[in-house]
C-alpha cells in the first residue's frame, strides 16, 4: 500500500506560498523580457512540476501516479482560487 502523501506543517506551508510567489514573479518576469506568451510560461512551469513529481518518485517516497493526481487536483483548486480573485488594473 502506497504511503499517503504528508500534510505539510503550517510554517512548511507559508515557506510553500513564498517560494511559489517568487517562482512566479520570476516566470512573469522571464515572460516579459523574451516575450513569450501565456501557453508558454505554463509549459515551461509544466516542465518543472514534472521534473519535481520525478526526483520525489525517484527517492522512493511516493508514487509517481499518485504525485501526478495530486498535482491535477492542487493546479484545479489553485486555478480556480486565482480565477475568482478580483483583479486590479
């Protein structure tokens, strides 16, 4: 039976947010200076995550199956999160 994936502590978590903001400003950055478009920053934050699920499957922590279903549902629940946030121009 597969090990269930661990629930991150809080401090883990706020750690989380920061790293993915600043992975973000950096992607929007890059975007904007070699103008790349919306499709292609999301293929190339795709990329990563895959790269990322793999080394976590390669150390023998988890399932590579399981790590993929939980990066679906986390990018659903971001994604809709972020959709329903006011924007402001």
């Amino acid at each position: 039976m597969a090990k269930p994936l661990p629930k991150p502590d809080r401090s883990e978590a706020r750690q989380a947010a920061r790293l993915a903001e600043a992975v973000w400003l950096i992607a929007v950055e890059h975007a904007a200076e070699y103008d790349l478009s919306g499709c292609g920053v999301l293929g190339a934050l795709t990329l990563c995550l895959g790269r990322a699920a793999a080394a976590v499957a390669r150390t023998g922590e988890h399932d590579l199956g399981r790590l993929t279903d939980f990066l679906v549902r986390q990018l659903k629940l971001a994604a809709v999160s972020d959709f329903r946030r006011p924007t402001f121009h």
